[in-house]
C-alpha cells in the first residue's frame, strides 16, 4: 500500500499460482516479513492482487487475512455485488448553541448607570486613585475608600486577568496642611514657654470668644455638634480651675488643673494663636516636617491593612514645575485668567464651548457656595479672594502665596498649586490625555472631580479625560459620617487593636463597594462569623485530606451525592463570576461562597453518619477555590493552598508540614489512653485527657475535636481564637450555670410561698384584708365591705370560690404535716 499509488510489492509471483488455497499460503509468507499497510489508499499492486482473490484468506493466514480486510475496507466500487462497504466519512458537525457569558459592567458615575467595561487599549488598564491629604491619622473613613479600591484592583487584575497601571497622589500642598502645621508649631511654641496658670486660663477665654461665635453662626448640624463638644470639654476644664484659683489653691493643685485646661483648649487655643500669629511663620520646613510624617504613618496603616502599594505614586510637592506648565496651557487655550497673582479657571467660558461640558458628574450642584468654598480651602475664601473672580463658580488654579504659607516661583508671581490641578497635573504626566479608571470618595465629586475633568479636558482640549469614575461611598458611623475635619472618626490603628486587617476587608467585601457602609459592632461580628465559618471548613478539609492513601486510593468512585456536590460547586462558581461581572459585585459573590461551604458542610456531615470517607479530590477542588478567590480579594496572603494562614504568614507551610506528624502521634496515643480508661473506667485519666484538650494544646493554637465513632481531628488554629472560644465556652457555661441556678431559687421560692399560703387557715384569709371588708360571719367568711354595705350576690359567689380553694390548700397542708411530711 502507498499514499502515492507506487508498487507496494512484487505481485508477479502470484499469477504462477492457480489454486486459491496455495495462492493465500504463498501470499501469506510473502507477507510475514514485509510491511503491508504502508499508506492510507490502495495501491496499483494491492488492487491487482487482491483481484486474484475471490474470497478472504483462512484464518490460518494471519497476515493474508489481515491484508485483505484492510483492502476491502478501503475499496470502492471494485465489485458491485460485493457487501463490502466503501470508505466511511465523518458526518456532518453541528456546534452547540451555548450561552450568554456575563460581560463585566462597572457603575460609571459619569452615567450613572452600569455600562459595559471596555479598555481602551487591549487588556491594559490604566487608573488613577485620588490619595490622601497629609494632615494627621488615617481613619477608617479613608479606609472605606482605599481597601475598596484595593478590592476593585485586585478583581481586575487577578480575577478578570486585565494588566493595571495603578497611579496614586499624595496631597502634600494643601490650605488643611498649611494651616494645621502652623497651629501645631505656634501651640508647640506656646506650651515651651510653660505658661503660668494665670496666663492659660486668660488665653484660653480669650479664645473662646471668637470660638463660642463661630459656634453660634455655624449651621451645618454635623459641625455645629462637633464644636459643642470642643466646647463642652473647656467648660469641663474651666470649672475646676477658676474655683482653685478663686480659693487661692496651692500651685501643686492649680498648675496640674491649668495642664487639663489647656489640654482640652488646645484645637480652639491652636485656631486662636493661628489667626494672631500665623503669618509670622515663614520658614518652608515647618509645611513640609508635617505631612512627610503622616505620610509616612499612611504607608505603614495602608501595609497593615494589606492594601497593595500603587504601580506610581505622585507627591504634590514633587509636581511644582509641572503644574505651572500645566496652569500656562490652560490660560494659553483661553480658559484660565490671572487676577492679582492667582489663576482661576473660566467655568463660563469652558462650559460655553461646544465641546465641554462643566460638571459632568454633578451638574445639578452649579452654584453650590458652601461646596465650591470647601473645595478651594479655608486659607483661600477671604472677601479679598473671592473678589478676584469673574465668577463665583470659577475656582483657582494657582494661589498667589500670602504671608505664613509656602511658596513657589511661577510667571505670576510667588504661589502655589490649588487642590484641584494638582490631580490633573500628576495624572496627565502619567497617564496622558486620557484615562480608563478615576476613583475616589463619594464626597469628591462636585467640585473636585467636575473641577479636574474641566481642567483636565481643557488643557488636552478633549472630553474624554476619563472613560469610568468610580465612587466608593461614605462610611458612618453610628450612623454619622465619619470625618477629620468633623472630630467624627476611628484611627485605622485603633480599628486594628480591635479586629484583624482581615475581618475588616471581609466586612468591606461583605458590602457593596458603592454604597453607604455603616461601620458598627453589628458589622464587624458578621465579618468576625464569616471568617470563623470559613475557617472551620478549611480546617475540616485539612483534616479529611490527611487521612492515609495511596496515590491511586485519592481517586474515588462518585456516587449521587458527589454528582449533586459537584453540580452546586459549578452553579456557586457560575453565580460568583456572575456577580463579579455585575459591578464587582462582592456581597453577593461572598454570600454564594457561604452557601458553596454550607452545601459542602452538609455533604461531609452526611458521608461521615454513614460512616464513609468524603470524596477528598472534590472537596480539596472546593477548598482550593474558595482559597483562590480570597487571595485575589487580599483576605488571604501566603501561598498555602488551602485555607488562612497559621502562626503568621512566612512560616505558615513550614508549621503545619512540621508540626502535624506530632500532633497526630499525640492525638492516636490520647485516643488510646481514653479507650483503655474507659474500659477500666479510670476517671482520672479521663479527666487527664480532657485537660490536654481544653486547657494544654489551646495555649499552643491547637485544638482536638473527638467525635464518637471516629478519629479525633487535629486542627491548627490562631492561639489568641482558641483562648477567646475557651473564654467564651466559659462564660456560657457560667451563663447556664446562673441560670439554672436561678430557675431553682425562683422554684424554692414559689414553693416556699404556695407553702405558706397553705398554712393560712380559710377562716383566716379574708380577716387580714381590712381594707376591703368590715364584717365577717362564724367561718371568717366576709359578710360586709369596707364602707359597711352588705356584700353582693355576685361577689360573694367569687369569695366563696376563693375559700373553697384556700379550704383545701390547707386540708393538703394538713394531710401533709400529719404524714410526717
């Protein structure tokens, strides 16, 4: 046989054979050492020897036979009556109809609305994160936004598989920094004076004046609660001292008096010493010693939180010379104008051009003085300021510096940047004239961001600056917004004394990144139960795979109930794809993993009442993926395969490789020992093994679960969670106990009452009630009331119930004492 028709053996040998028998025997040696399926179609050679032949080869014939069949098999129409069928073809192919895959689809504040999420460039995307400005201790308000951001990040590259050049700012130059690093300086100035009480506590008056009217014209209720407060906490102070001093007091008590005073007057103290001395402080270091320093404390809360670090990160102060460049494009493009040294933006002029558009996120907050105000800073809204623009919408792009701020050379003179520019300064030298991602805090968005798009656009002279703004929303608490310039906030240090960087993202995911999250007690307990959850089923996992088998013994046969486990793993999956692709949609993909553990849970519950092994290769698949999908959301670090890291992250694998082999000699001799002693009934080295189980392995983060009928499972778990579980186990037991000590106190005291109701005479009870009634007959049966008028028909029928029952409470008490009872 030949692909290309040529002789695939010499056939002439054949035709000297007549008999058919003899023919297929020659045939048949021909063949034994010679290759006869050389190709895929028959030969000139092959068809003309298999001619000779008028029927297959016996089966003595092993290669004849062989030869002719596959010859036959692949011949076409050599003989019209033969059976033989010709050449088989594939039928036709018909692709499955399939189904709709979820596109991911982000809410777009520019649309509000969700659209479809399309890079602009490939799979690159390119984002900008608006940062914090430096001023004092990061509180879990910007938490909210940072770890959510963080999440959204992460889905997108880890999840969604996208490549994301994250660029984040650090608001360096800033009024909130100006003028705190002043008030800190001038307070820190007046405290190494060491003031005398006297002097402290007319300071501190002087201060309140002004401070005590701000007060009384502030409206907003938020910030009118927050200096009742400062206020409430001097007047606190102020009592104690003025009666000390009035009382001629001894300096040991009036001095540390003043120290509390000036303690709770330092804000209102600060702001006091700001306004008479503030534009003395010249010296450049002083704005710069400041937020070099919460930076700094930024960095280690963001690292605590295991919040990634940004791709690049921008410092306002680094970005002077780019953005006056930035500003002189913006003028030479006509939407900028200078006024006595400062630059401000033509919000007229912009929105007039055909192709911008002022306040694409919020248009309906144009003309809002309260927020553009906020907006340009407290240093920056004198009247003097406000006259220098057109309009009252228009808002700077360069400050003319006064004295007591920092300063930078510019064309127009000694300034520096306005909050808004610097984003879009630092962002277009990074990102260019466009973006795929902007995000930050919900409360940015008018008039910061509508103030960067416009900026933004204007210089590049596009509108498409950004493609999807993302808004995290606020964060209260107690149902208030949490706020630094409000006094209204949590430290993220002090958050992390309370909970674990962990249970505070699983309380962050377990919301929608978008919407108000209430950070309360309530919260962070559905956080603290999630993750105990979670890791229960990781730890029994553990347990089920280091159960002893051989490398075939892994796999095993599934029955109904693993086809049914497997088919829920499949829809919890397909649910938390559908939901990450639905504006990365945590909430519900974290309550699709709880019902996948749940579903889990109660397969290797049932397997182990029946007494069977769970299938490991499933339900190590099942724990692997929910690892998998708590890595790409930052709620596990560590390369573990399963479940949350154990005695911290680097020596995690190390640990439990080492340790385990131990703890399971350990636990088998232990099991051991309670056998015999139960059998011997030995109490005390039951008693014994209970120890090591609930007061010895605890403090080493092991804990041991006996279960009846089966081997005891050996988990590794936190030290600090096995102490609190104890500590709560305690409690509860104290709990039952007081209770049920209770419900026998309460008991005997009834008892005791229904006794001495019994010894009460019948013809006794109604005597005592004077009140009620003024005559009675022979039995103590009361005849008349109170006020002398005879007792009704009506009343004496209830009476009359009344005494037949104390009648034979009593006989019963009687009965009783007579038995001796």
């Amino acid at each position: 046989m030949s692909n290309s028709g040529e002789q695939a053996f010499a056939y002439g040998f054949l035709l000297q054979i007549s008999e058919e028998a003899a023919l297929a025997a020659a045939l048949n040696d021909y063949l034994t050492s010679r290759s006869y399926l050389a190709g895929f179609t028959p030969s000139q050679a092959d068809q003309k020897a298999f001619k000779l032949l008028h029927r297959p080869p016996d089966a003595q014939h092993v290669h004849a036979l062989r030869w002719y069949r596959h010859i036959a098999a692949l011949q076409q129409d050599l003989n019209p009556d033969s059976s033989i069928k010709g050449k088989r073809v594939q039928p036709p192919w018909s692709p499955p109809a399939g189904t709709d895959v979820p596109q991911l689809r982000l809410y777009n504040s520019l649309t509000r609305s969700k659209e479809p999420f399309v890079p602009q460039k490939g799979n690159k995307v390119t984002w900008y994160c608006c940062g914090p400005t430096v001023y004092d201790a990061s509180h879990m308000g910007h938490a909210r936004s940072y770890i959510s951001f963080d999440i959204l990040r992460r889905i997108l590259r880890d999840y969604f598989k996208y490549d994301v050049l994250y660029c984040m700012n650090i608001t360096d130059i800033d009024d909130k920094i100006i003028k705190r690093a002043r008030q800190n300086y001038l307070l820190d100035q007046y405290k190494e004076k060491q003031p005398q009480a006297a002097q402290i506590l007319q300071d501190v008056l002087s201060a309140r004046g002004p401070f005590q009217a701000n007060l009384a014209s502030t409206t907003d209720p938020d910030k009118k609660q927050m200096l009742e407060r400062l206020d409430a906490a001097v007047a606190a102070a102020l009592q104690p001292l003025q009666a000390a001093m009035e009382s001629e007091a001894a300096d040991g008590v009036v001095q540390p008096l003043a120290q509390v005073l000036l303690e709770n007057s330092k804000d209102l103290l600060a702001d006091w010493l700001d306004k008479q001395f503030g534009s003395q402080v010249t010296e450049n270091s002083i704005f710069s010693i400041l937020p070099k320093y919460w930076e700094g404390e930024y960095h280690k809360d963001m690292e605590a939180l295991n919040v990634l670090p940004p791709d690049v990160l921008t410092r306002v102060s680094e970005y002077v010379p780019e953005i006056v460049d930035f500003v002189e494009k913006i003028v030479s493009n006509g939407y900028g104008y200078e006024s006595n040294g400062s630059v401000y933006f033509d919000t007229s002029k912009f929105d007039a051009s055909p192709q911008h558009s002022y306040a694409k996120l919020v248009p309906e907050a144009v003309g809002d003085q309260k927020a553009l105000q906020e907006g340009e800073g407290d240093l920056s809204i004198s009247a003097d300021r406000l006259s220098e623009k057109k309009s009252q919408n228009d808002f700077a792009l360069w400050k003319a510096s006064k004295p007591g701020e920092p300063s930078w050379d510019s064309p127009w003179g000694k300034g520096r940047p306005g909050w808004h520019i610097e984003c879009s300064a630092m962002a277009g030298s990074i990102l260019g004239e466009s973006m795929d991602i902007h995000g930050g805090g919900f409360d940015l968005r008018f008039p910061h961001h509508d103030n960067e798009l416009a900026q933004s656009e204007a210089f590049f002279e596009n509108d498409f600056w950004v493609r999807y703004f993302l808004h995290t929303g606020h964060l209260t608490i107690a149902g208030c917004k949490m706020s630094k310039s409000l006094k209204n906030f949590i430290t993220i240090k002090d958050a992390l004394a309370k909970n674990t960087a962990r249970q505070l993202r699983l309380a962050f995911l377990m919301h929608s990144w978008k919407d108000t999250l209430d950070y309360s007690s309530n919260t962070m307990e559905s956080a603290v139960q999630y993750e105990k959850f979670m890791n229960e089923f990781f730890l029994n996992v553990k347990d089920i795979l280091r159960a002893p088998t051989d490398i075939t013994g892994q796999f095993e046969k599934w029955e109904a109930a693993e086809l049914e486990l497997n088919n829920g793993f499949y829809d919890r999956k397909s649910a938390v794809h559908k939901a990450l692709c639905d504006n990365m949609d945590t909430r519900s993909a974290m309550e699709e993993m709880r019902v996948l553990v749940s579903q889990s849970n109660s397969y290797i519950a049932s397997r182990k009442s029946a007494k069977l092994r769970p299938n490991r290769m499933l339900v190590e698949s099942i724990a692997v993926y929910l690892t998998n999908m708590l890595k790409i959301f930052g709620a596990i670090e560590g390369s573990e395969p399963i479940g949350f890291p154990v005695g911290g992250q680097s020596q995690n694998i190390d640990l439990e490789s080492t340790v385990l082999p131990y703890l399971t000699v350990l636990s088998d001799f232990r099991e051991g020992v309670r056998k015999i002693a139960r059998e011997k009934k030995v109490t005390e080295l039951l008693q014994l093994c209970d120890v090591v189980r609930d007061d010895t392995l605890p403090e080493l983060g092991v804990r041991l679960e006996d279960h009846e009928g089966l081997p005891t499972v050996v988990k590794l778990v936190d030290k600090e969670t096995l102490l609190r579980e104890k500590e709560e186990k305690k409690e509860m037991e104290e709990e039952k106990k007081r209770k049920k000590e209770e419900a026998a106190r309460k008991k005997q005291e009834q008892e005791m009452a229904k006794l001495a109701k019994m010894r009460i005479p019948p013809c006794e009870m109604f005597r005592t009630e004077t009140d009620k009634y003024s005559k009675f007959d022979e039995t103590g049966f009361p005849t008349h009331d109170a006020e002398g008028k005879e007792i009704s028909k009506g009343q004496a029928k209830k009476l009359r119930k009344l005494y037949e029952t104390q009648e034979k409470l009593h006989n019963e008490y009687l009965q009783t004492n007579q038995n001796g009872n």
